[in-house]
C-alpha cells in the first residue's frame, strides 16, 4: 500500500498546498526519503527524471524551516537555470500556504549581480540557483551568508559533475557546520563523485529507485533504419510528413546541434536550438520564443533533456543514440507527459546494434517503421531473420529429439520418419505463434 500525502508527519500548511496540486500517494522516491530526510539523516538518492524528488526534498526542508529566523536554513543547487527556475516554482507554490512569510532566493547566471547584492540586506530562508552564482555571492562578494545554512541539497550532481560545477559545490560545502544535513540527488553515481560525497557526507543512505518501468507506458517507441541515408533528410521528411504539435530533435553534439538545426531551417521549418554554447541571455530569449510557440521543432543537445521542462512535446526524434543510454530514458520523458501520448522515433544503423540490443535488455519494445507515401507504415523488424532461423534450428533439434530411428527399420521408414517430424515441427510453429 502506498503511502498517502495526508498521513505524512509535516506542518498542515505543507498538506494543503499538496493536496491543491491534487497529489494523493507519494511516489517511490518520495516514500522512502521523506521519513529519513526528516530525521536529519545524509542521502544519496538515485532515479531517473519525473520520480518526484523535487518534493522529495523540499518538504522536509520547509518542515524543518524555522520561519521566525531570517537567515539562509537550507541551500539547492542544480547545474542549469532552467532546472532552478522549476524547483524555485515549486518552493514558492509552497511558501505561499504558509502563514508567515517565507524569502526564496533564486541566484542564477545570466542575472544582474550587483542588483542581486543590494537584496541581500535581507538574508533570504531557502537559496536555489546554480553552483557558479551562489559561490560567486557567497565566498567572492560575501554578500550571501550560506554558511549559516543547515540542509544542502545537491540537484542533478551526475550532471553537475558534467558541467564542471563539482568544485564551486565543494568550495561551498567547506564553509558550512559540521552539523550538515546533505541530500544528494542523481540519475547515476558515477566514480568521479564518490570522492565528494564520502568527504562531506555522514553515513548516507543510498537510495536507489528502479523504475517499475524504464519509461512511460503512453509512449511508443519507434525505430527507423536509415540504410546509410542522409539522416537530416529522414528527419525534415518525418516532421513534414507526421506534423507534431511540437517535436524535439535529440543530438550528442553542439556541433551537430548547429548544423541539423541549421539544415531543417534551410528545408522551410521553424527550428530553434538548445546547447552548451548558447549564452545566458540567448537561452532565455530562446525558451521564451519556445513556450510562446514561435518554433514547432527544437533541436537539443542531452543538457536539455534534463534541464527544460516543455509542456506539449508530442514527438521526440532521436537523430543518433545517445551512448549513455540513461540519456535516452530522460529524452524520452520530454514526451507522454500528464494524459498525453508520445511517440519516440530513433533512427539507428547496423552500428548501433549494441547499443539497441541494451535498451532492448531493459524493457523497452520497439516497433519498426519507415515512411510510405507520407505515412509511418510497419517494416520488418531488423532482426527479424535472424530470428526465423534461430527459430527453425530449434524446431529442427525438437523434432529430431522426438522422432528416433526405429531400432528395425522396414521399407519406407525415412519416408515415415520424414512424415513424423513434419507433423511435429507443425505442432511447435503452432504453440510459438
């Protein structure tokens, strides 16, 4: 039996501003760090993207919140400005049941520093923001006091590590009590961290949630086999052919980001762009122009298929497999969200054949199909023959195990024998079908 939002031991305000999201039962992750986030207990929580862990941990962290003392209680950190914008939302939707004010912080890049500075008269409870910004106001201009901070919780920390914010986080983290509550948060534990987390963490609890599914059930995942043709092509035929409400077009590059992104323009659609090597400011203009539906397609590399949460994605294309096939789970989850469908197209080549077989070993059901006079049709499987031989070699073994050689042979035995085993291979092409 799950276990309910209303049966949780926090502060009835925290059950309201729940039960206005209409959340009932908690999520997996959210059932197994809450109780020890509240004990003040060191985690390290794993799962994949739309588990829930953003309440996961704010909860206990407006729980334990004395909301009487103006100084910073607790510190979140994530490696992008979009997924702080997301957990700075939630924060607030909070916040503002509770009957005293609560100061949120949000600290990013790209924002104006010095007007930043003269806020922070006033020291605000929560802080959320990215690790370059926060260290920045915290140890460079002294103007943001996290060291008084109790509970740090590190976002995404696989990618922050990524991104090369692993040092600032640390920086940060040395300023603080030994009293610390850490909470760590992370698709995958890669060897890199352990490091960090064994210097700042007291015993951790790890957490590890397994999906009860790889992804979401409403979306059908598509191959396509290229056959050594131009992919962008395949691509620009797809969205014209298919007409998404809106589509994202997953790749491993910023390089390739530019010149796919660039090609569908020059082939008459409305493409926008999301990778490392936009600036600041271009990122936020470029979300905007998203969410105001200037662009029907977005070309994207894996950064964004963790940072940016878009509502409406119908389609995603994957113009190349990721190598970390984690990125395909959380590329995957931009679509089927809330009551809608999906549909997931990858387009693959016979090298990519490890890689398929992989996804393959974790659940995930392809179905197969090309473009036909401008629709999707079904087309074999691409293993399909392989199967239909492995199939009849152990029919073949079957029958031969079956049928035995009589000890004395009469005239027009093998005729008989032959007969026999017809009608057993017969009899187990039936039962596999």
């Amino acid at each position: 039996m799950s276990v309910r939002f209303e049966e949780l031991k926090i502060k009835p305000y925290l059950k309201e501003a729940v039960a206005s999201l209409h959340f009932e039962e908690l999520t997996q992750i959210q059932e197994e760090v809450i109780p020890l986030a509240l004990q003040g207990k060191d985690i390290i929580g794993q799962s994949q993207t739309g588990s829930g862990k953003t309440h996961a941990f704010l909860l206990p962290i407006f729980q334990k919140l004395d909301e009487q003392a103006q100084q910073v209680q607790a510190v979140i950190t994530t490696p992008t400005r979009e997924l702080a914008d997301q957990i700075y939302q939630v924060a607030n939707q909070l916040a503002s049941f509770c009957e005293h004010p609560i100061k949120i912080g949000r600290f990013v890049g790209g924002t104006d520093k010095q007007k930043t500075i003269e806020k922070l008269g006033t020291q605000p409870q929560i802080v959320i923001g990215t690790p370059g910004r926060i260290k920045d106001l915290s140890i460079n201009e002294r103007a943001l006091f996290v060291h008084t901070a109790k509970m740090f919780v590190v976002d995404e920390a696989d990618m922050t590590l990524e991104t090369g914010f692993l040092t600032e986080i640390d920086q940060m983290a040395g300023t603080m009590g030994n009293d610390l509550q850490m909470m760590v948060f992370s698709a995958t534990i890669p060897q890199a961290l352990k490091p960090f987390l064994k210097k700042y963490m007291t015993a951790p609890v790890h957490i590890h949630i397994q999906p009860r599914q790889q992804t979401a059930v409403k979306i059908e995942h598509v191959l396509y086999p290229t056959k050594h043709r131009n992919r962008v092509n395949i691509v620009a035929q797809l969205l014209k052919a298919l007409n998404p409400y809106l589509a994202i077009i997953f790749v491993n590059t910023k390089q390739s980001a530019t010149e796919v992104a660039n090609a569908l323009t020059s082939a008459g659609l409305r493409v926008g762009q999301i990778h490392g090597d936009l600036t600041p400011r271009q990122r936020r203009q470029m979300m905007q122009r998203i969410r105001h539906l200037e662009f029907q397609y977005i070309v994207a590399t894996d950064i964004a298929a963790r940072g940016i949460d878009i509502e409406g994605i119908s389609h995603v294309i994957n113009y190349e497999l990721p190598q970390d096939l984690e990125f395909y789970i959380h590329r995957v989850g931009r679509t089927a969200r809330g009551n809608y469908d999906g549909m997931a197209i990858t387009l693959y080549d016979s090298k990519e054949e490890e890689l398929l077989q992989q996804l393959e070993a974790r659940g995930i059901e392809f179905n197969y199909r090309e473009l036909k006079n401008g629709a999707l049709v079904e087309v074999n499987a691409r293993n399909a023959r392989q199967k239909r031989v492995k199939k009849e070699n152990e029919i073949d073994k079957i029958a031969k195990a079956k049928i035995r050689k009589p000890k004395k042979v009469t005239p027009g035995y093998k005729k008989k024998m032959k007969a026999q085993m017809e009608q057993v291979k017969r009899q187990e092409r039936r039962k596999r079908k």
